[in-house]
C-alpha cells in the first residue's frame, strides 16, 4: 500500500471512499452522518495530501479520476483491515456494560422494538443501545451493526444467525375509511377497496402474487417505500394495507379484514458476527432479542 495513504488521517480515507461509493457528497454526507461541507473539505485535504485530484465533478455529481480509481482498492483494503481489528477487539471484550448497537427495519424499529429495547434497559441499565432504523443491509463485518434483525436470512460469510420468528400479517384498514367504503365480506369485496402499497419496492406485490392475486404497481392509489409512512397512510384512512398483526392488533384506528384469509408470513432472523455474538453484553441483548420476537409469533 502507498506509504502517502498509510499515513492518512484514517475520516479522510473514509470520506474518500463514502464520495467514491455514493458519487456525491450528498450522499457520502448521508453514509457518514456528516454534513457536505465537511465532506467537500475533507476530499480537498486528501487530495493535497495525495497530490492528485481524485475526482471530477459531473452532471450527476463525482466521478473518480484516473488517480482516484487506483486508489480505491488500497483504502477499501485500509477499512477491510479496520473493521478486522475491530472486530478482534470485540471478540476479547468481557464486559457487560457498553453499548450494543443494533439495525432493524423502519417499521419494526418504529412499532415493535421500542417496549423491548426499554424493557432491556431496565433489566440492564449498563448496557446502552443504538438503534439504526434501516431497510438497507448493514455490513456486520464492518461493525456497522453489532445485531441485525431481518425479515430474510442474510448471506454474509463469518456471521451467526438465527431464525427466531415467523410473523403472521393481516389485512387492515381505518374504520373511518371502512365506514365511508363499507366492509368486505369476501376477497373480491376486499380487492375492489383502495389499496396503499410500495413505490419501488415490489415486495406487496410479491405477496399478493403468492396468495394468488396479480396486481401491479397502479392497483395502489397510494404508494410509498417509507415503510412507517405506509403505516401511517393506512391508519389515516388512505386504504387497506398489509402489516404485522403484532402492530395491526395493537392499533384502535384500523380494523383488520378477512381475518380467516391465509396471508404469508414474515420470517424474522437475527445476525451477529461470530466475534461479536460472543461478548457477554451483545449475548444478553441477543437472547432478549430472541425471546421478544418469538412471543409475537
């Protein structure tokens, strides 16, 4: 590795490599939770230090230079070897105090971890939580996350998983919504009613289709990937949604329709690298994990 990059103030081979990977300092600004002007300085700092420009601006935003691409894989091998040593500290650490920081999507940070997460603090008040709200992968061997809890089984090498859950979903809908459109009686009522559903993400559609109902992204008058948003659009009377009954029960606004209808369930896996897993405070944090989202099965 170049002797110049070795010795590099560690944020700024990370802010390069948020601006290569993102194209923007919008972006990077988001990856890093910083802000553009400090990712903007910190981009010139490496590029002073280095004695090159490492990028070029572009209508869309920053584009590697021919000096910056020869840089990319030496400080994608700094942090591979950061998150190693990172990773070798955890597994030697003991105590039961300290923070345990855990990623789950939006709507389950949103609606179902809040009661487990205080519950765990006061069953242990030295460990401390960070919780990322995300529907995106966090890296585990990066430390990004000490525990993911996902609705699919992740593919990483070197993590731990464990499938703790199937989560039952229902149909449901605001009774005010209801009172104005009238309840169904059978699937066919259920489909003619206004739906909520995803923009982008195909998952709704997915699910209808294994329940035997073709529809496509237009047969949602109301669509949004904010997951918690979805939630919301549906309890303020935007349509019939599909959520976890473990949060449609829990709710006085919305009713839930054709309760004897078979709909797919959400399998819940927790992860942890194996390192990590073994440090007493992510144990407990795990187990309690554990036992909370298998009661809602």
């Amino acid at each position: 590795m170049d002797n110049t990059l070795a010795s590099l103030d560690w944020s700024l081979v990370q802010a390069f490599l948020a601006v290569a990977e993102t194209g923007s300092l919008s972006g990077a600004a988001r990856a890093l939770g910083s802000s553009q002007p400090t990712l903007g300085r910190k981009v010139r700092e490496i590029e002073a230090a280095m004695g090159a420009e490492l990028f070029r601006r572009h209508a869309k935003g920053l584009a590697l230079t021919d000096a910056g691409q020869a840089m990319l894989a030496p400080a994608q091998a700094m942090r591979a070897a950061a998150g190693q040593m990172a990773l070798i500290a955890a597994g030697e650490d003991r105590a039961l105090a300290g923070t345990v920081r855990i990623t789950a999507s939006v709507v389950v940070s949103h609606f179902v971890l809040p009661p487990v997460l205080v519950d765990l603090r006061r069953a242990y008040p030295g460990i401390e939580i960070d919780l990322v709200a995300s529907d995106s992968s966090e890296n585990l061997l990066f430390r990004e996350a000490d525990i993911a809890v996902r609705m699919y089984r992740p593919g990483q090498l070197d993590v731990v998983t464990r499938h703790v859950a199937d989560l039952p979903t229902g149909a449901y809908a605001a009774a005010g919504y209801l009172d104005r459109a009238g309840r169904p009686k059978t699937v066919d009522d259920l489909l003619a009613l206004d739906w909520v559903g995803f923009d982008r993400n195909e998952m709704i559609i997915r699910g209808m289709a294994e329940a035997g109902w073709n529809v496509d992204r237009n047969f949602f008058r109301l669509r949004t990937d904010d997951q918690a948003a979805y939630w919301q659009l549906v309890r303020a009377g935007g349509g019939v949604g599909i959520m976890q009954q473990a949060i449609g029960e829990r709710e006085p606004q919305v009713e839930r329709l054709l309760p004897d209808m078979p709909l797919p369930v959400l399998p819940v896996w927790l992860t942890a690298h194996e390192a990590v897993r073994r440090v007493p405070r992510v144990a407990r944090v795990w187990d309690a994990l554990s036992e909370a989202l298998a009661a809602l099965s």
